[in-house]
C-alpha cells in the first residue's frame, strides 16, 4: 500500500481556515487538501478534539464528492488491501452501522441472485458506529460461515460459492482503528460514506443505498472524480433503514451506467421509483420487522432458500435478488430478475450455493 506524506494542512489549520466556520460560512476543500486531511486522519496526528471537530464541521458544510473522492482514494492507498476474483461480481456496500429493526435480506439476496447466476460480493465490519446494529457479519455468522476471511480467501469464497464476504477488520485496518473515537462522536461522520465505498473486489458495478436522492447523486460523482477505482456501474436505492434492502412500498432508486453516456455524459445517470405491487407483492414495512435482527434474519434466510416459505420474506429476498441482477446487467429489468429469482429458490440452486457457503 502507498504511504502519503503529510504537508501544510494539518486538521487545526483546515478548521480555522477552510471548513470550521460554519455550515453556511465554511469553504469546500480542495483534492490535495482533503487527501492531506485524510492522511493526518490514518496517521494518528490530530488531537481527540481536533479530529471530532473536524468530522462534526464537515457534517454541518456537507462534503463535495471530490472530498468524498479524494479521502476514498487516500483510503484504498492507504489501507483496503483489495483482492479480486475472477467472477466480476456485484459491489454491495450497505451501510456498515446495520440495521435494527427488520430482517436483513442481503445473504439471502446474494445467494440467490449467485444461484441465477449473478456473482456477489458484500462488506462489513463489526458493530460499527454510530448504531453498532446488525450487519452482514453477523446474519453470516449465525448461518455458520466464516467471516474473519483473508481478502484473497474472500475473493475465492467469491469464485467458488458465487457470494463473498469480505471482512472490514481484514482488508481496511485503519478505518477499524478509529471506531472508538467515532463511537464517542455519538453522529455519522463521512467514515460511514466512504467505507461503504472501499470495494475490495475492485468490482465494476456497486451497489448501495441512500437516504435521501440528493445523496445518491453526490456518491455517483464521488465515483466520477476517484482516481483510485474506475467504476462503470452504480446502482442506489432508498434502502430499509438505510441498508441495501428495497423498501417495501416505493423506493426511489438512481442508476449511473458509463456505457449510456451521450455527449457529456448527461444520458448516464437516472432516476425513478420500484413499487413492490407492481411484482405482485403486497408487504409492508412492519411485515420484515423481525426481533433478534441476526438470528432471525439468518433462520428466515434458510427457510427461504429451502422453499420452505411462499410469504412476503420470500418476496422481499425474489425482489432483491433481482435487484442485483438487474445491477450488473444480467437482465433487462428487474421483472425478469424476479422471475430469475424465483426459479433459482423453486429448483434448489439457491439452497445448494447455501450449502457451498456453510462448507466454504
């Protein structure tokens, strides 16, 4: 990994002069800057209420995606040892703090989308600030996988079973290294945004989930000012408490595709709404609510793969199955990666990659 010297912008310094003046008053960073920025960060130097002052005055100003950019390249230099497998997979970077409500679909979706024949990779840590709930980790652990995987074994998972895990303690240590100091921020800071972006599969196309469309838009041009990944495909939706679950109801969901870019690229990126009735399914937000989020969500996971239940989980698992599908351009819409879906479960294909994950 590269090492980034640091040099006239220490946090202090860009706190009084560039960003600490308020929401409305303070100035955006430039590339150099915020690289800078982010190597004092990795390099232990700011004092504790430096670093949580800057990380609070960049959430009042909101960060400009060549901020964005440049503290994901300095991180994937610095710290993501990144490991690819042969398969090209799909991306999926969900929010790392979890969920802590309803069933988490992502294994589930991932095993059947790979099942029909869409590669998956997903990434997470381990309680994770500022909601330290349930992510990828622990839905994968309660199913009997590994988890605290090497990258290039997370990268022959990927190969073998069709859906890897790869392990944020494992492949991007610095950014683990700071979780007490984020846990005592009691906020999101841009850590939550950027580390979703690591992507170490070095993926094509990724996968994620948004808050707000606002949102959605400043991540696709974060990718567009990288110089540290080149990705042809984003895929973003308005997840389920903010994970990479389609919400039941409406999701509005923004796509960026390289290849459709006319003259200046104004045809790639679009936006528009996934509404679950129209695939049939006629669930509510409360009915993926579930109580033990890991537990429950791992055990809905095999019922669901063994076909053993046709309800509005094996829905929510079809539809988002086909999501990923749909994302890395394996079908033509997501109606058709439903049907892929449901086909995979009905003839045992999703349980059987279930089965190569647990003896991986």
């Amino acid at each position: 990994m590269a090492t980034h010297e640091t040099g006239e912008w220490p946090l202090d310094r860009l706190m009084t002069e560039v960003v600490g003046s308020g929401h409305k008053s303070a100035d955006d960073m430039t590339r150099p800057q915020a690289r800078e920025a982010m190597a004092h960060i990795f390099a232990g130097d700011p004092a504790e209420t430096t670093l949580g002052a800057f990380w609070l005055a960049n959430r009042w100003k909101r960060n400009t995606p060549e901020e964005l950019a440049a503290f994901t390249d300095v991180m994937r230099e610095e710290s993501v040892e990144t490991a690819v497998p042969d398969c090209d997979p799909v991306d999926c970077g969900a929010n790392y703090d979890g969920k802590h409500t309803s069933a988490l679909l992502g294994v589930a979706a991932g095993l059947v989308a790979a099942a029909a024949g869409t590669p998956v990779v997903a990434h997470s840590g381990d309680r994770v600030p500022t909601q330290e709930a349930t992510a990828y980790k622990h839905v994968l652990d309660e199913l009997g996988a590994r988890t605290d995987l090497a990258p290039a074994e997370s990268a022959d998972m990927a190969d073998e079973v069709g859906f890897g895990f790869y392990y944020q303690p494992r492949f991007n240590p610095l950014v683990v290294d700071l979780s007490d100091r984020r846990a005592e921020m009691g906020v999101r800071t841009f850590l939550n945004t950027v580390e979703t972006l690591a992507n170490p599969a070095n993926a094509d196309v990724h996968l994620g989930s948004f808050y707000h469309l606002a949102f959605a838009k400043r991540v696709v041009d974060t990718f567009g000012k990288m110089e540290s990944q080149d990705t042809g495909r984003v895929l973003m939706f308005q997840g389920l408490e903010g994970y990479d679950d389609i919400r039941p109801g409406t999701t509005v969901v923004a796509e960026y595709d390289r290849a459709r870019a006319g003259e200046g690229g104004d045809d790639a990126f679009t936006d528009y709404e996934v509404e679950t009735a129209e695939y049939g399914m006629g669930f509510e937000r409360e009915d993926l609510a579930v109580g033990d989020v890991a537990a429950d969500s791992a055990r809905l996971t095999e019922a669901v793969l063994a076909g053993e239940r046709n309800d509005h989980f094996a829905d929510a698992v079809a539809l988002n199955a086909a999501v990923r599908i749909y994302a890395r351009g394996d079908v033509e819409t997501i109606e058709d990666g439903v049907a892929l879906a449901r086909d995979a479960i009905a003839d045992g294909t999703a349980q059987d990659r279930l089965a190569s994950l647990r003896a991986f």
